[in-house]
C-alpha cells in the first residue's frame, strides 16, 4: 500500500509527514532552489532528480492556496521548485489568471502535465472556473486524474494529445515535462490519440461562443496546434504558448504575428506590462535564458485585448 503523501503549505511553510530524510531533503531542494535561480534554475532538475534517487517513492501534496492541492512525486526535478515559497512558477499566465477571476471562461489546458493551472484555476481564490486538462503521455495522466480526484473531480481531464486534425501521433521523450509527438517516430514512446481545438467545439466539450484562456504546452507542436483552432481561436479566446529560450526565430511567435489574424502579446519585464508586438526583435531582448521558455500571448479578441489594456493600466497605478 502506498505510503500517504507528505503535505507542504505554501503559505505558513508548515511540512508534515516526513521522515528525518525527507525533511532534510525538502531543506537541500529549497537550497537549491534558491541558488540556481540567480541563473534560471540552470541543473537544478538533474540535481533534484538524483536527490529524489536516494528518497522512497511516495507523493508530497503541496497546499497552493487554501482551496488548491496539488501532488507530484517527491523530489521530482521539475516541480520540487514549489517547496521555495519565494518561487513563482510562469509568472505571467498568474498575473492574466488573477486578473480574470471575474470573468466566466473556461481553461483548455493543452498539455497539462499534472494539472499544476487546472488545479489552480478551478479554486476558489481564482474565480473557480471551469477547466478541461488535456494531457496525453501515459506516465503522466494518472498523475493529472489524481491531481483532479484530491481537488474533488472539480476539473475535466482527457487523455489526448492536441494537433492540427483528428488522428494518432507517436509521444516519445525522455523528461515528463518535455514529452512531444514532434519528434521522431521511431524513437519509442507510446501511440496516442490526437485532436485539435476545434474537434473540441464538434465534439460538444466547449461552445464556440464562449470566453476562453487556452495554455497550449505542446512541446514543438504549437503551430499545428494553432491550425486546428481557428474557429475556437474566433470566439473570446486567448492562447498563451512556450516559445523556447534557445528558439533565436521566434518560430511561434512569427506564425503568430505573420500568418494569424492574432495579435501577438507578450509581458515584458522591463516595462512590467503585457506588451502588443509588431518586432520580433523585443523576444531577442526578453528571451535571456537559452534552457527556459518564455509565454507568449495571441488574441484577436477585443474584450481580452481590453482586459490586458486594463491589466496594465491597475499595474502602472500600483507601481506609482
């Protein structure tokens, strides 16, 4: 029988439920942490990830908010960063979440790992709005189904990945946050099943009316992605897309901008605001770190694209 999971509470920092080890190993995690993000986390996933070799395998559920858990395995490389309470993850996609509590959308989460914003963006500090998780590797959607069952069946989750059309692709990777059927076929992997946003509207999931923030974490298949959502990407919809530091093209970005009718939004540091590009040369400036990626933004629709106006309108007031 597996062992319960150790809760951690973002909030007060309180860690319960492990041994002598574990504790010490939480200690080295937040250390680490703390370190490497003078540097962007750099090595800090394959320092976890031997740590986590030496732990016994049970889960921590971490608190995220009063009405958030959210469980991965302990020590995991990519998401062990959370037990560093200073630590924001995708800093962005919060500020445009926590902007739009008011707001009746729907959250397609397009490769959501675990379910870390479906999780988020179902509790009740977000607006508890309506998500639908879509994940499609096989080692991973137990991970999200439980993520949805410990946060009581609040959110939708499908075992699919997402592309241009209705089919089957092969997922092969070899890190659970990198997982791609871009990739090369014969490189192993598993055979999943594929649609595309707008099989999402004929399938009866979502209305091609509605009001929606689509995260599409597709690992390499985001301009695909784009293609098979062009009616869902007519209705009051934003996407918000990982464009890779070490990708100096701009290859997601430059669909965006070039060949879509969306305008293409990106929060730049400098400015503190979300930002409406017509240069690509301002990713040359924001994409500092080759091993992270960075979100962009896609729009056509002129209620979001006045929200974001508004966004940084109470942004520029807070900071006077």
């Amino acid at each position: 029988m597996a062992q319960a999971p150790i809760q951690f509470d973002r909030a007060s920092g309180a860690l319960e439920g492990a041994n002598l080890w574990e504790r010490t190993a939480a200690l080295a995690l937040v250390t680490g942490s703390k370190i490497s993000s003078h540097f962007s986390h750099m090595g800090y996933i394959a320092c976890a990830n031997l740590l986590r070799k030496t732990l016994p395998e049970r889960n921590i559920a971490v608190r995220l908010n009063p009405d958030a858990v959210f469980e991965f395995p302990y020590g995991d490389g990519y998401w062990s960063k959370l037990l560093n309470r200073s630590y924001n993850y995708e800093d962005e996609l919060e500020l445009l979440f926590s902007d739009s509590i008011d707001v009746d959308y729907t959250l397609l989460d397009c490769g959501a790992n675990y379910g870390y914003w479906s999780v988020l963006v179902s509790s009740r500090p977000f607006g508890a709005h309506k998500a639908i998780a879509i994940e499609p590797s096989g080692q991973n959607y137990p991970k999200l189904a439980n993520n949805a069952r410990v946060n009581a069946g609040r959110f939708e989750t499908m075992k699919c990945a997402i592309g241009s059309a209705r089919g089957t692709a092969r997922l092969s990777g070899t890190k659970h946050e990198a997982f791609s059927i871009a990739g090369d076929p014969s490189a192993g992997g598993e055979d999943v099943p594929v649609i595309s946003l707008d099989n999402l509207i004929d399938d009866g999931k979502v209305a091609a009316s509605g009001k929606y923030l689509i995260k599409l974490d597709v690992e390499g298949v985001e301009i695909e992605a784009i293609k098979g959502g062009a009616r869902l990407l007519q209705a009051d919809s934003v996407i918000m897309c990982e464009e890779h530091g070490s990708d100096r093209s701009h290859a997601v970005s430059r669909y965006i901008l070039e060949q879509t009718p969306l305008k293409l939004i990106v929060f730049d540091p400098r400015s503190n605001r979300m930002e409406t590009v017509t240069e690509l040369s301002i990713l040359d400036r924001i994409k500092v770190s080759t091993h992270v990626g960075y979100n962009v933004f896609g729009t056509a629709s002129a209620f979001w694209q006045d929200r974001i106006e508004a966004l940084n309108a109470k942004t520029a007031r807070r900071m006077q």
